[in-house]
C-alpha cells in the first residue's frame, strides 16, 4: 500500500502530486551558474556529512535534470536514483535541458534497482511526506529536525550520511520506505494547495540544510562605499559656501547658522566619497553659471 503523498492526488498527468506535482515546462530556464558562491567556514553541523538525495521510482526526466539543478545550486552532488521509469534517464534531452548546466551531478548519478542499494552507507534517513501516519516515524519540518538533529549530533557525535528520500510524483512513498526513515519531512504549505514540483521540494530540502551546515555568503552586487573623512567634507562646504554667496542665497555678512546646518544635514547623511564628486560638482556648476557681480 502506497503512503499519502505530500499533497493531494491530482488527476492532471502532466501535473502529478506529492510534494511534488509535475509541471513538465518550466516558464524559464535561468542559466546563471552557481559555482562561484563561498562557503562558511563556520558549520553548526561539524565535521559537515555526506548527503544523498534518492528519487525513487521517478518517472519524468525533466523531474530528474530539474533534481540535479536543485542541488548543485546548493553544493550537493550525490544523486542516487532507484529504479527510475527510464533505463537511460540521465541521457535523455529533456534531463539535460532541465539540468540547465548541472551535468556534473548527472554525471556522477546512479541508478540502482533498490532502495537498499541507494541506502548503503547512509545512517540517517529522511522521508518526505504531507501528513503524519498512524504508525512511522514523526513528521517534522525541516528546520525543526535539522535544529533538533544538530543538538543530537552535539551530544552523541556525527553521523556517517544523510540521505533524503523522494517517492514517485504520483503515488509519493511507500509505506514500507517510510517506516524504514528516522524521520518524514513536510514541507509546511497552503492547506488550500499544497502542490509542488519534484525539484521544488528538493530544493526547499536542500536549502534548509545547507543552511543548517552553514549555509554561503552572500556577496554584494555593489562595491562597499567609503565614506567621506571629515577634510573632505569641511573642503566641499566651503566649496558650497562660495557657491551660495554666488547665487546671492547666503549673505557673508549675515551667514547665521546655515553652513553649521548643512554641516550637521551631510553628517547625518554619511556623504560617501563619490557623493563628495557630486556636491563638488553642482557647486562648480553653480559658480560658473552664476555671473560675476
């Protein structure tokens, strides 16, 4: 007997349940590589595991190239597939294309006939499911496990590998594969619609935990600023002031309070250097606009 899916079953062939509902065509396929981004050296999971993701009985081959995308964007590249509806399923064009440059972990991906098979040398196995069972391991989500999990391995030790385990798009997992798990994972979602895409929940899996490795950094798209040093800023207000007494806007005689103003306005600003350029510059333009008395 098949285990409930992660979401509910839908009749659409194209757009099969689970977690994980089948959407063959995706609006685009993003060609920017992930490869460049840094890892933390700072693990809250130490020393880091050997992670396997496992599709089983998977039976498009756009789900699989859309998979091994996923968790490349991730750092992941152990992709073990059991008994897939194609023989050559890591050669098919429509895995490549869905892959969308990933061919590394296509590459190195197996098929094996069983579960068994897939599971060799991963002692902590995590099932995917929508909701819990009357009998089987907890459902958690994976945050709460990967929190939990991590203050287990804290006082007992690391594990050898983890291993996340993906049923077929129509039907999910087996019960007798769930039972075999420490753990179903769910991924919380809209009661209402609870439908996602084979490598959708692979990448919401794969995210968490990378993030409960450590994660990456995230780099600026901009070059860090540098602020104006307080020369600087004294040498554009005085710019300035000899610009305004040009226009006729400041009265020398009668200055009262308005460069200690403008003083105060540029410090709470925190005026960078590029921005002193730019002031410097109106200034300029406003002096040789402005006719000689």
């Amino acid at each position: 007997m098949n285990s409930v899916p992660l979401v509910a079953v839908m009749p659409d062939p194209i757009r099969h349940p689970w977690l994980l509902g089948q959407t063959r065509n995706d609006s685009h396929l993003c060609q920017r590589q992930y490869s460049d981004f840094n890892r933390h050296t700072d693990f809250p999971i130490s020393p880091p595991m050997q992670t396997r993701f496992i599709l089983i009985n998977t039976s498009h081959a756009g789900n699989v190239g859309a998979a091994a995308r996923a968790m490349k964007t991730m750092g992941f590249d152990d992709l073990v597939l059991v008994a897939p509806r194609w023989a050559n399923v890591l050669r098919r064009e429509e895995t490549i294309q869905r892959a969308s440059g990933a061919l590394d972990v296509l590459e190195n991906a197996r098929i094996v006939a069983t579960l068994d098979e897939a599971l060799q040398g991963m002692t902590h196995l995590c099932a995917t499911a929508m909701t819990p069972r009357d009998f089987g391991p907890p459902t958690v989500t994976p945050r709460v496990h990967f929190e939990q999990f991590a203050s287990t391995l804290s006082a007992e030790g690391a594990a050898q590998g983890m291993a996340f385990l993906f049923g077929s798009e129509r039907f999910g997992m087996r019960n007798e594969d769930v039972y075999r798990c420490h753990v179903a994972l769910s991924i919380p979602s809209n009661p209402q619609f609870g439908s996602l895409n084979l490598a959708s929940a692979l990448q919401v899996i794969a995210y968490e935990w990378r993030l409960a490795l450590g994660g990456y950094a995230i780099h600026d798209a901009t070059t860090p600023t540098v602020l104006a040093d307080a020369s600087e800023l004294a040498g554009m207000l005085g710019h300035w002031e000899r610009a305004l007494v040009r226009i006729g806007f400041l009265d020398p005689l009668a200055p009262k309070k308005l460069m200690p103003r403008l003083n105060q306005l540029f410090n709470r600003a925190g005026v960078t250097q590029e921005e002193i350029h730019i002031l410097r510059g109106i200034a300029k333009m406003m002096d040789s606009t402005t006719p000689k008395p």
